[in-house]
C-alpha cells in the first residue's frame, strides 16, 4: 500500500500550509453548485444568484454514505440538491410513481437537526435549519427570478444552468452577519462538522494503513479525478457476489481502513490531481515528489536547442557541438535554477481511469528516487531527440516530441484526431519508457515508419509530411540507441548498409528534381510519389524513379548536372551487387537516412542563397 502512504504523508505534512488550493479537510468534499442562497442568521431569505461557472466547485461536509452516494437517500449534512433541501418541491414537479419525495427533505431536516442539537452546533448550521424548515425554498427562488416555472406553474424544464435541469440544482448557502458569511469557505464550520462526525463513528478496529486501533471507514471517497466523477478506488459493497466473498468472511477482514487515515489519503489524492495532474480524456496522470517540489510535465516535448550561428555542412563536430549544447540546455530545463534534489527524495507517478461508472482504477503507479527520475527523463529527451525544421529554414535545431505528437503521427491522420481510449492506452505504453528507461514499444515505431513511408496521404503545402518523418527518426533513432548504444544524426558517409544507401539514393533524387522547380511552385517529386513502393521494393522502384528523374537531370547546367551524378555514383559505389539487386523491403534506418540526406542538400542550397550549386565549389 506504497501509494496510500505517500499520499497520507502528503496530507499530514501539507494540510496546514498556507495553499494556493486548499487541501480538503476531513469529512469534506466538493461539488458542482448552481444556485448560491443569501440569509441572515435568523434565517430569513434575502437573495439568490446564479453561481459562475468559474465558482461552482463547492467544499461542503459530508457523511460517509453521503460521499459517495450513487443511489437511495443520503442526504449532505449542509449543502445539497433541490430534492433534499426544498420542503416545496413537490409543489413544483410532476411526481413519478412510487417515489417518496418527503424522506428526501425529512432525512436532510433530521440530519440537519442532529448537528445544530449537539455541542458541535455553529451559528450558520442554526441559521440554514431555521430557513430551510419554513418550506419556501424553491417559491424564494422563482420569486427571486433564479428558477423559472412554465404556464402550469411547474418548474420549466427547458431551463437549464451549466447544463444542469431545475430539479437537480445544488444549492449553497451565504449567511449575513458571519464572521465568515460563505459557509462553503468558513473554516470554523469545518471544524465543527468534523468533531461532529467523528462523535458518531462507533467501529473500531485495526487499520491496515496506520497500523493502530481506530475508528473504521467502510465507505470511501468518489469524486477523484474531478468534482463530478462517480468512482470510487476502494469499495467493497457487494455481500451477495465475488467482490471478497470465497476469500473473506468480511469486508472488513478483505480490507480494514480508519476513516482518518481514508478521508486524509483521498483527500491528498484529489488535492494533488486539481494542482497538478494532468487529465487525457478519461485519465489523469499524476506525478508528485515526495517535498512537493516543481517536476517537469511528463507527456510534453523537451526544450529545442537551434545552433544560431552555423547551419549543417559537412562538418560532423557541427553536429556534434550541436548535440552536447542540446545536452547541457535539456538539462538546465529539466533541473531549473538552484534546484537541489534531496538524496532522501522519491517521486511518484500514477495514472487513474475509470474502469466502470461507479470505479476508478489505478493502471499505473511506479515511485522511485528522484535523482533516477531525472535521469531517466533526461536520457528519454536526449535519446528521441531530431533535427527539426524550425518553419522557416532548415538549421540545427534540435527537439525531442510530446506524447501527443508521437501518438498522432503514429495513429492519426492529418485530418483526424486518434481515439480517445487509443490515445490513453499509447500513453499508458510510452509512460514506462520516460520513467524507467524502458524500450520503446515496436509496434508504435513501426506504424511511425510506415506513416512516415506514405506522403501522398499529406497536404503537399504543409508541414505535416516532414513532421511525420521528423517524429519517426526520432522514435527510430531511440529504438537503434536500445539495441547499439548509440545514434548520429549526422549524415554517416562510410556506413554502407543497403538500407541506409538507399535512403541515401531516394533523397538524392528528391531535392534534385525539386532543385529544377521555379520558385514558389508546389509540386511533388516523382520520388515522393513513389516513397512508399520504393520503402517496400526499393530495387525495381529505384529503376522508374531514375527514369522518370532523367528530363530534370537535364534542365540543369553542367556542373549541376555532373555534381548529382557523381554524388549518386559515390553511393552507388557502396553498394554490394547482392544488396543493390535485394528488393526486399527497406528496414526503418532507411528514413533517418533519408531524412540526414535531405537536410544536408538543403543546408548547401541555404549556404548559396540558393543560387546554383557549381560543380567545382561542390567536389571540394
């Protein structure tokens, strides 16, 4: 129970902090209100206003069943809906059959009663009690014009606030002459139901997370991920099925938590994921370091280095250089300024989803040390990282790519969006390689590569096709870094595997047809057409490719035209009869090639502003 642990430290340590978003106290929890309900302390009505909806998450008390109510009556002690709060509400509905509409407000009274009768009682829970027994509440309201009735003089139900029908609105309270008047805020009043609550607990028993006798908590918190989620990750209410029967007499042999040691680990958990979880559709995804300390966002691309002063040339200690630059500023980034990490610090991550309507699950929890975490994620941004285009020219700029990014491009189409689940189960995979080091799954490389492989399927005017190939030699790269060691991003001239030459050869051809392009003409280059049969069987493409390359050849001046063929020629030259004559399709390394090509042939063209490459200036 790692995780339950870290998280009631989290609240024992931070409760009392002065927070930017106040942890919630004990026997507390939110909720989505809509109308917010004016009174003196004497109870009498004296406006009503519509909640904003920057405003409507509202810390209120609840009971046990109350918190985590899906169904039946379970009134909140203070705050509530309509149903329970309005002694009127019949009044203003169409009754259904067989429902008892009176136990609702008779169970919120009782309750309400209970609290002002004990010696925990507080001058605003007086004052509710005193209104809400008059019975006016919902004839208030529509006086007030917050609530509005059709020609029958029932509740309008085609009047909706933030999307909320009439008969469910949330009411809150204000009370005049408080020190305090908002008793969503006063924090005498949480004191007070507190020692109230806790006054009626009877069971006691061991607890499983604190280890001492305490009173026990058999219903837990909902409302984890945001303030409108049903799930719960700790229940145990099915007596009559598989939940813990066959194993466990009980639930609580099954499992035995102390309403502290529950309410204080559930409220971390919701605290940390409002301050700094991030939610992907249905998920969140929660890192925390055990001092609270800042940690950088764990889907989001790292920082870009771009070499201001030099673009590429055929200088590998440019690339170098640009490589241990790129180094020392990921690391600034990721550390920050006078950032010391304790050695006795650990960070934690966890994502949360919902298995069911009514459970959430963990589908991931990894904790570790701090200074491993750093590593980790420094080793992941610098091991992705490419060579990107920066939108305006093609210089050393060096980046590594978001979750989202590398999950698009893998599973979604220039126009369209991935599936929400897909996204979530790919992050979900991708998480472990960030966090702990581990390889890269094959298959999303893979659908990387093949997407990259196919640009016709892109828009021509845009950026989306080098985009593709650019997040694909970054994934390919990390994926050749697990198995070797080591990758450049330099273009390699000695290596002579057929893949590689043949990226090489494609590439080539690709900028020397687009070279004879007038300016500003978009077209597409033959080898671009057939980028995706030449990935496949690049031996017989290669011949259509150079067929078809030939007229453009031939626009060009001489020492244009001398200089193609010779680059091509030196390839050529490393090439093996058997591996040139192989038409088997290409392995991945073929597009980092491809893509190291490419940039190379265009830095030249940069370099003469480009004008025509001259044949003498290129051989040397």
């Amino acid at each position: 129970m790692s995780w339950t642990n870290e998280l009631y430290s989290v609240y024992e340590r931070f409760a009392d902090k002065d927070n930017e978003i106040p942890l919630l106290p004990l026997s507390h929890s939110t909720q989505n209100a809509q109308i917010e309900i004016t009174i003196d302390k004497d109870g009498n009505f004296k406006s009503a206003r519509e909640v904003a909806k920057e405003d409507t998450v509202t810390v209120i008390p609840v009971t046990e069943d109350s918190g985590g109510r899906s169904s039946g009556i379970a009134a909140h002690p203070l705050a509530d809906k309509l149903i329970y709060i309005a002694g009127d509400y019949t009044k203003y509905i169409d009754p259904e059959p067989k429902k008892k509409y009176g136990d609702y407000h008779k169970a919120y009274l009782e309750q309400l009663k209970s609290w002002d009768e004990s010696s925990y009682t507080h001058p605003a829970v007086t004052a509710v009690r005193k209104y809400v027994e008059k019975g006016n509440v919902i004839t208030d309201l529509v006086n007030a014009h917050v609530m509005k009735t059709d020609d029958t003089g029932k509740l309008d139900s085609t009047f909706k606030i933030q999307q909320v029908d009439q008969r469910d609105f949330f009411i809150r309270f204000k009370v005049l002459g408080l020190e305090e008047e908002k008793t969503f805020a006063d924090v005498s009043l949480r004191e007070s139901y507190d020692g109230y609550y806790q006054s009626l607990i009877k069971s006691v028993g061991l607890c499983y997370g604190s280890g001492k006798e305490l009173p026990l908590s058999t219903k837990h918190s909902q409302r984890i991920r945001n303030a409108g989620d049903k799930g719960k990750l700790i229940s145990a209410n099915d007596e009559s099925g598989f939940s813990y029967l066959g194993r466990f007499n009980s639930k609580e042999e099954a499992l035995s938590i102390s309403y502290d040691f529950s309410q204080k680990m559930h409220n971390a958990l919701k605290w940390l994921i409002q301050k700094q979880g991030t939610g992907i559709d249905s998920m969140v995804l929660l890192a925390w370091e055990s001092n609270l300390q800042p940690l950088p966002e764990l889907t989001a691309k790292g920082i870009s280095y771009e070499d201001e002063d030099s673009d590429m040339d055929e200088d590998d200690a440019n690339y170098d250089s640009t490589v241990e630059a790129f180094k020392d500023k990921l690391q600034k980034s990721l550390f920050g300024k006078g950032v010391k990490i304790d050695p006795d610090s650990k960070t934690m991550i966890m994502t949360i989803d919902a298995a069911t309507t009514g459970r959430d699950s963990i589908t991931m929890y990894e904790e570790m040390p701090t200074s491993d975490f750093y590593e980790n994620l420094q080793k992941w941004h610098e091991d992705s990282s490419w060579m990107r285009f920066n939108g305006k020219k093609l210089k050393n700029e060096q980046n590594s790519f978001s979750f989202y990014e590398i999950v698009q491009n893998a599973y979604g189409t220039e126009n369209t969006s991935v599936d929400k689940k897909l996204q979530c189960s790919a992050y979900l995979r991708l998480l472990p390689c960030v966090i702990s080091n581990k390889k890269i799954p094959n298959d999303i490389v893979q659908s990387l590569f093949h997407k990259a492989c196919n640009p016709l399927a892109y828009d021509s005017k845009k950026y989306g096709w080098s985009n593709a190939v650019e997040v694909a030699c970054g994934m390919i790269k990390k994926q050749i870094i697990e198995k070797k060691g080591e990758c450049s991003m330099a273009l390699d001239k000695t290596c002579t595997e057929r893949d590689y030459l043949y990226g090489r050869l494609i590439a080539i051809a690709d900028i020397a047809e687009a070279g004879t392009y007038k300016k500003g003409e978009s077209r597409t280059t033959n080898a671009r057409r057939l980028f995706n049969a030449f990935a496949n069987h690049p031996y017989s493409t290669w011949g259509v490719i150079m067929q078809r390359l030939e007229p453009y050849l031939n626009k060009m001046d001489p020492g244009k035209r001398i200089w193609y063929d010779k680059l091509m020629q030196e390839v050529y030259d490393m090439f093996s009869k058997e591996d040139f004559e192989n038409n088997s399709a290409l392995k991945p390394v073929f597009l980092l090639a491809y893509n190291c090509q490419v940039r190379e042939l265009y830095a030249k063209k940069e370099e003469k502003d480009n004008s025509d490459v001259s044949g003498e200036s290129e051989e040397e």
